[in-house]
C-alpha cells in the first residue's frame, strides 16, 4: 500500500548505487511514516540534493554569481546535506556538460577543459576529505576556483601605467 513517485525511485536507486539490498533498505526507512514516497521526501529524509539543485549550482559558477553560490553551498551545510553524495552529482552534472560541449562543440563560459579539470579536482577531493575538516570548506574552495575572477582596481591601474610608460618609451624612440 505504498506508492512512490519515479523522480523519488530514481533517486533511490542513485544513492544505493545500484544495489538491491541498499535500494529496499532505504525504501523501508522511507516507508515507515509515509504511504507515499516522494523526491522531496527522500531528499529531506535522506539528506541529498535533487539535480535541478546541482544544474542551479553549476550555473551560479557560469553566470559568476558567487552570492547566490555561497548561500546555496551554506544551506546544503545547513541541512546537513551528504557531501559524498553532493559531490558525485556535481561530478555527474559536469561529466554531462563537459559531453554536450565536445558532441555540440559550444558552451558557455566553462569550456570543455574546465570541467575535466573540475571532475578530477572532485574526485581528487573526495578521496582526500578527512572528516577532522569540513568537507564543505574544501568543496567550497575548489568550486570557487571556477569563478570569474574580477582584477581589483589596484591592478587595473598598474596596468594601464605600464602601457603608458611604453607608448611614452616608444613616442621617445620615434
């Protein structure tokens, strides 16, 4: 006398990993309260995170907005999200990307390279992550590596008196 939704059966079937005993054990967690099982449930209950959530993340990091990517990684911390899980999905949805730029050969501002760089930062990350430290810290500093960074003004002016002082140099020599 239970029913479950097929995003929530999916979902199951993910975080089992493809195994029988790991899927029913989940199921019948899931099952004790509630006669209908759905996404939202098993992501409240089991502490993982939809892929819509994953697609928001990864295009918080292509459109440079590092506020609503800081509030977004702060609240899966919050929830107490599994971080194991959250970064195989964010591997999986950039393994996904990284496929659709060499099949169609377009992207937008993460090119190909960057997300293979990106997936095996992940994969370094997850096999490193001691649980003496927040993982989210690391998992953090590695996603905010893919931002856009912006030159601070300090920067910007060196810069520009570099180029001055060698159209000065030039004008001179001329």
């Amino acid at each position: 006398n239970i029913t479950a939704d097929e995003d929530a059966l999916t979902e199951i079937a993910y975080l089992s990993e493809g195994g029988l005993r790991d899927a029913l054990s989940l199921l019948d967690q899931l099952s004790k309260n509630n006669k209908n099982i759905t996404l939202e449930l098993v992501e409240k209950q089991i502490k993982t995170i939809s892929k819509k959530n994953i697609i928001d993340l990864l295009d918080f990091i292509e459109n440079n907005n590092v506020e609503k990517f800081l509030e977004l990684i702060n609240s899966y911390e919050q929830s107490a999200i599994d971080y194991k899980t959250l970064i195989k999905k964010i591997i999986d949805v950039s393994a996904n990307r990284a496929k659709n730029i060499k099949k169609n050969n377009k992207y937008d501002r993460l090119n190909f390279s960057e997300y293979k760089k990106l997936i095996l930062e992940l994969t370094e990350c997850l096999t490193k992550i001691n649980i003496n430290v927040n993982p989210y810290i690391i998992i953090e500093m590695v996603l905010l590596n893919y931002f856009q960074l912006t030159e601070s003004s300090s920067k910007k002016e060196e810069k520009k008196d570099a180029v001055l002082d060698i159209e000065i140099k030039e004008k001179k020599e001329i």
